[in-house]
C-alpha cells in the first residue's frame, strides 16, 4: 500500500513537471503568436472568409438564376 | 519564428478538388459502411427496446434474446457506425487541411472492408452467445485483429498525411484528429489487454473496463465530433472561429481531464474511494474544456444564425455542438455521488448516453457527410426535403428518447431508493415511458431511412446526377470546376 | 516545423499514459495483494467456481443478463440496497478476487443479484422464474428463457439421458397447451446452480467499516 501512495505521488509530480516544462517550451517555440492567422487557415483565395460554402440542394442564390444542367 | 508565411516547399501543392477527388473512393466507403451499421445498429436498439416494454416480441429466439441484442445495438452502434463515421472523417478532414492527397487508397478501401467484416462477424459472434461478457467490449476476440488492422492503416495515413503536409499551420481540428490517432489505439489496447486477454481480473478488471467505456467516448468519438464541429462552423459561414486562445485551453484541457472520468461509472462500488474521487474530479474538471469548446462554437455562430435555414451543414452542425455543451454538463453533474445515489443503476444513464451520442457526436457525423459527399463525388444531393426529413426526424427523436428516459430514470431511481416501493411497481411505473423511448426510436429510424436515400442516390455514377451542385456558389467556381476536371480527365489518359 | 508535431503527439501520448497508470495499473497493484479468508469451517471465502456453477457463469454471461443485473451492494446510507434485503452489507473489492470476467454490472432493471442465492434458495422458484417470469414475478419484464427447459405434456416420457428428480411442475393455474412439467436442459440446470450460489453475505472484516 505504501509503495503506491510513492508511486502515486513520484508519478503525479513527473508528470506535472513535465507538463509545466510542455507548456514552456510551446510558449518558446512561438506556439502562442499569430493565432488568429491559425484561425484563417481553413480559408483561401477561392474560399475566402465570408463566403458561405454550404446550402440546400437547388437553392442556392446562384444556382436560381443559373439553372445549369449538365 | 513565423509560422503563417512557412511553407514546405518539397511538397506540391494541390488543389482542393484534387483533395477531394483523391479522397472519394476511401471515404465514401467508409461513410457508406456507417449508414449501414447504423441502420442495423438503430434496428437492433428498436429491438430491444421493444422487448423492454413487450417481453414477448419475438420472444423465445435465443439469437435475439434482450441480453444479445442489446450489446449487438451497442457494438454495431458504437464500432460499425461510430468507427466508419469517425475514420471516414478523419481522412478527409485530415487531407483537407494537410492540402495533401490520401495516400494508400487502395489499403484503405480494403481496410474499411475488412473492418466491415470484422463487425459483422463479431455481432454475429454475440448473437450466438460467444460474447466475452465485458460490457463494451463484447465483440469476441477472434473479431478484434479485423477491427484493429484496418485501423492501423487510417493510423499510418494519418501521420503520413500529418508529417508530409503542405501547410504550416495545425489548425484546431488537426489537433484532436492527431491526439484520436494516438489515444484510441492504445486505449484498445490496454483495455482488450486487462480485460478479455485477463492480465487483470475482479474489480481491477471492472475499472480497466470503465475507463475504457468511458473513454471509447470520450477520447474517440467525441475529439472526432469536436474536430467536425470546429472545421463546418467557420467554413460553412465564412468566419474563423471565435478565440483560438480558447480552443488551446479546450483541446489541453479535454486531454488532461476526460481521461480520469470513467470511474464514476462504478460509483458506489466495491471500489477504492481514491478512484471513484478521481473520477468525479476528472468529471468535474470537464467543465473547463466544455465551456471554452461552447464559447467557440456558438460565439463563432452568433450573428450568423440566419444560415440556419439555407444550409443543412450547419443544422446538423450547430445542432451537435449545442447537444454537445448540454450532454457535457449533464455528464459531469451526473457523476456527483449525490446525483449516483438515485440515477446510478437506471434508465438516465441510458438517456444521457443516447444524448451524447446521437444528439451531440451522430448529427456531426451526417453534418461532415452533408458537407463533403458532394465535393466528394461531384453530385449534388438529390432532395432538399429528405434532408429537411432526417434533420427534424433527428432532433424530435432525440429529444423524445432523452427527455423520456431521464425523466423515467431520475422517477425510478427514487423509487429503488424508498425500499417500502415494490421493486415490480417500479417496473410497472417505467414501462410507459419504455414505449415512448420506442416511439423516439422509430422517429429516428425514419430520418435514418431518409438520409439513406438521398445517400444511395448521390454515390451513384455521375451520369446520374439530379441537379447542379450548388456548392459552387459562384460562376467562376462552376467554371473552375469544369475546367480541372476536363483537365483530370485528360491526366487519366 | 517537426518539432511541434512531435510535441503534439507526445503532449497528448502523456495524458494517456497518466490514466492507463493512474486508473489501471495502481488499483491493479493495491488489489493484487488481496487473499481469500478461512472461515470458521476451515473453507475458504471466496471460493472460485467450479462444475455445474462455473458452467452456470457462462451461460448467465452469454445470455447477458448483466445488462439488467448488477452484482453490487452499495454501502448503507447510499441507495437502500441493504434495506431492499439485496445484501447484508456492502460488498468490497475481495468479493471479487476470483471474477473473470466481472460482472458487477451498471443497471438495475431487474433486482441486484449479488446474494440472489441467499435471498431466493429454492431450485423450483428459480427454474419457475427464468421459465416465464410472469408465473412467480407479475408485471416482470425479464424475457422468458424457454429455451433452456424442455416443456413435458402430461404423461410424455421424460427426455433420454434425464432424471425424475429435476422435473420441475408448473402450478396447475399457469399450464398452458398441456405442458404441466419441465425438464431444465444442461444449460437451464448450469444456471440455476450458479444463481443459487451467488451469495456475498460472508461478514468479511473490510466491510464493516
């Protein structure tokens, strides 16, 4: 019982050191600056940020006055 | 060290349709193999369902006996649809946001046919009464290597996708799709290893297969759901997520903390204090990621609630990311012993975990289906109605059967407490509300069929298809469209 | 940029890793140190199965009867699982020492079974039971398990290979299509024994507390 009361806590303060230690060297590797830019990723020329990609089959604006049939 | 403009430039640069279109066979197998087992898996619940409240509906058949349908409605629920569902979105959101074509596609397909056999040979197994008798984990051995291969390749394509990226940035989604990649194999692992290989047994064995239970959820289906949810929301309405300080906090938080909450499954067991106290606490502690994952999404939607009504991703979508906010709360008020001492052996658990999984991580699923299966194949979905059908069906039906059971079980959890209650009033007391759980069940099966529909018809060859997609919002991206693929074409010959 | 991929990958293979040891290596440590107790008889508690009760183990695992019984006693003062008369005290990790797989089970639409053996002793009550539940329990919705009996119309010859001692008679009001004995298949038998041997009411020292 003992020896896991020591294991329990040698192995809590590993961990915690090293998570400690993780999140200093994310902060030094620059994981925390530009952000926002991270946040853009998803977006590109042909997809930019505010244009809507997703709409009900057949009503989209565009697709009303086209009306193009392949 | 400016990670926005950093490219590496030994990988080529490809397209999104090029993406999309190197993705179609991989993924739509797997996807297709989800609705399948989810209308087994939702066929097998009605099943049981009906038995609970009607004993004798299809009574006397050994194979279909309660005690072998219902871990089959667990199995196929949770491997055949969940683990498809969640693979198939895990290689295209992958590809998408690495720019990077799926490699192996061939291995996949086969993969996503072997674990396909896999299920199918297990529930069998269970059916025929070889379960291993751990819940959660009753698929019998000789099923798991066809579930655990393909799986390992998804792993492999993944890190090759991961380390062999264009892109410099690892957006959120990537995050919870890499630690998936990680966590799930291990858990399998560990958990088949300490229960059905019997490196532990007793009450060890019983807390092996609860962090495990617990954890199938909430280190596999739910960073996938996350992922989903974090990727739809800001691309189907144009805008970057709300903070993505917040979302760092959210992804280190979940990791750290969903991982130590299984034990509360066991509360009030022949458990060590210590461990049903860590599981509350790792409960508790979910709070944090909960919240700053709820700020995310719906600070991201404020404002944009209008697209709501034009764009089924986004139902679907929106609607998962709520649930998963509500469910998330639920859970972690539902693991403090106080709320244990009534609702721990009842009917609520069952309702919370149907809220999770079909109110928070099903409807994130079909959202990346609604949102990728026409870029995917280059059809447009067939019906507007038929999705209109199975998002209503989907929410209506949920709400019925969480609503109903959480209710019923917090009644019947009081009852079992007051030993004057007669343990067969207390039966007698939950069988109406077991029949409304069947009705939700049913209303559920029925957007199920309708999205089997409208999915048959856009797999099918493109010669066939119904209107012209509309995800190409504007005339220059029609046109770029036809341009790439006459230029695709031309590469084939 | 390698270097934040790995970090990543390694960041959250450490969060794993803490609660495969934290939640399934420790406990198994603490339990591992746990034996069986001499009772007064010089026999042990708790003993592990064997025979007819281990066979009976099986076929209540196969046909997944944990999926409505748990196999638990709660603490007094945390539910009423001892005032419900399921057990006499709470049960501890030692109750379980020989379980593979366990089965303590998380629901509890039908009554715990932990001490079902000391609470319901009869061989007749049980086979009556898992026959068709409606006959000892009303208003019970337990499936009927009428694949482990052989139903015997009156005065059919008993199966080959059986005894007249494990025919089981169904009370004249519930006989329906002439069937008016029952005969347990092997199976049927296995089951009975194991349920009337599951009984955890052994005073073990920890549980007193």
């Amino acid at each position: 019982m003992f020896y896991v009361f020591v294991f329990i806590w040698a192995f809590a303060i590993v961990a915690g050191i090293t998570m400690v230690w993780l999140l200093a060297w994310a902060i030094r590797q620059g994981e925390f600056k530009n952000l926002r830019a991270g946040a853009r990723s998803i977006f590109d020329e042909n997809e930019p940020e505010g244009k809507v990609t997703d709409y009900f089959p057949g009503e989209a604006p565009l697709m009303r006055q086209l009306e193009v049939r392949r | 060290m400016s990670a926005a403009v950093e490219t590496n430039p030994q990988v080529e640069v490809v397209s999104r349709i090029e993406v999309d279109r190197s993705a179609e066979g991989a993924v739509t197998i797997y996807w297709a193999s989800a609705l399948f087992w989810l209308t087994i898996a939702t066929i097998a619940g009605l099943i049981s369902s009906a038995k609970l409240h009607s004993p004798d509906f299809l009574g006397n058949i050994e194979w279909l006996t309660f005690g072998r349908i219902r871990p089959v409605h667990w199995d196929t629920a949770i491997y055949g649809f969940g683990g498809t569902a969640a693979s198939g979105t895990l290689l295209w959101l992958q590809a998408r946001l690495c720019q990077t074509r799926i490699p192996f596609p061939a291995l996949l397909i086969a993969g996503g046919v072997i674990f396909n056999v896999g299920i199918l040979l297990g529930s069998i197994g269970v059916l025929m009464g070889q379960s291993t008798g751990v819940e959660t984990l009753e698929l019998p051995l000789y099923a798991m290597p066809l579930l655990v291969i393909p799986y390992v390749f998804i792993v492999i394509a993944n890190f090759k996708m991961y380390f062999t990226r264009k892109t410099s940035h690892t957006y959120v989604s990537q995050w919870y799709l890499m630690a998936v990649t990680v966590w799930f194999p291990i858990l399998v692992l560990s958990a088949e290893a300490c229960t059905n290989l019997g490196a532990v047994d007793g009450v060890a064995q019983a807390i092996a297969n609860w962090w495990y239970g617990h954890n199938v959820v909430g280190l596999f289906a739910t960073p996938t759901g996350i992922a989903a949810a974090y990727y739809l929301i800001p691309k189907v309405i144009g805008k970057p997520i709300h903070s993505y300080h917040l979302s760092l906090l959210g992804f280190w938080s979940n990791a750290i903390f969903y991982n130590w909450a299984g034990t509360h499954h066991l509360t009030g067991g022949p458990l060590p204090a210590w461990t049903i106290t860590i599981g509350v606490v790792g409960s508790l502690m979910m709070f944090i990621p909960v919240i700053t994952i709820g700020i995310n999404h719906h600070m991201t939607m404020l404002g944009s609630f209008h697209h709501l009504k034009t764009s089924p991703t986004l139902r679907f979508a929106v609607m998962g990311s709520m649930i998963y906010t509500l469910s998330s709360f639920q859970g972690s008020l539902e693991s403090l012993r106080s709320h244990q001492e009534i609702t721990h052996f009842t009917h609520y658990t069952i309702g919370h975990v149907h809220f999770g999984m079909y109110g928070f991580f099903a409807p994130l699923m079909f959202a990346m289906m609604y949102y990728a299966m026409p870029r995917l194949t280059g059809n447009e979905w067939s019906s507007a109605r038929l999705i209109r059908i199975h998002f209503w069906c989907t929410l209506i039906g949920m709400l019925v059967y969480a609503i109903s059971m959480c209710y019923a079980g917090i009644r019947q959890g009081m009852m079992m407490n007051d030993p004057t209650a007669p343990f067969l009033d207390i039966v007698r007391f939950t069988v109406p509300f077991l029949w409304i759980r069947t009705l939700g069940g049913l209303i559920l099966f029925a957007g199920t069929i309708a999205f089997l529909i409208n999915f048959w018809r856009i797999v099918q060859p493109h010669r066939l298809r119904f209107v012209t997609p509309t995800l190409m919002t504007t005339e220059r991206d029609y046109n770029m469209l036809l341009n790439k693929e006459k230029e695709l074409e031309q590469n084939d010959k | 940029m390698t270097s934040r991929k790995i970090g990543l990958t390694l960041g959250v293979f450490l969060t794993i890793t803490a609660s495969v040891t934290g939640l399934v290596i420790v406990p198994n440590w603490q339990f591992r140190e746990l034996q069986p107790v001499k009772k007064a008889d010089g026999s042990q508690y708790p003993m592990p199965l064997f025979g007819e009760q281990a066979k009976g183990r099986e076929v209540y695992i196969d046909q997944g009867c944990i999926y409505c019984h748990s196999q638990q006693i709660r603490m007094k003062g945390y539910g009423a699982d001892i005032r419900r008369n399921w057990g006499t005290r709470r049960s501890v990790p030692r109750d379980y020492i020989h379980e593979k797989p366990h089965q303590l089970g998380t629901m509890r639409t039908g009554p715990d079974l932990a001490s079902i053996g000391s609470r319901q002793p009869s061989t007749v009550w049980h086979a009556l039971h898992l026959y068709d539940p409606q006959i000892t329990s009303p208003g019970s919705i337990m499936p009927r398990f009428q694949y482990l009996y052989t139903e015997l119309r009156d005065g059919e010859a008993l199966p080959p290979g059986t005894f007249e001692a494990d025919v089981v008679k169904i009370p004249p009001q519930f006989q329906k299509n002439g069937v008016t004995r029952l005969m347990p298949t092997d199976r049927g038998k296995a089951l009975v024994e194991y349920l009337k041997g599951l009984n955890k009411t052994f005073p073990l020292p920890e549980a007193a507390q």
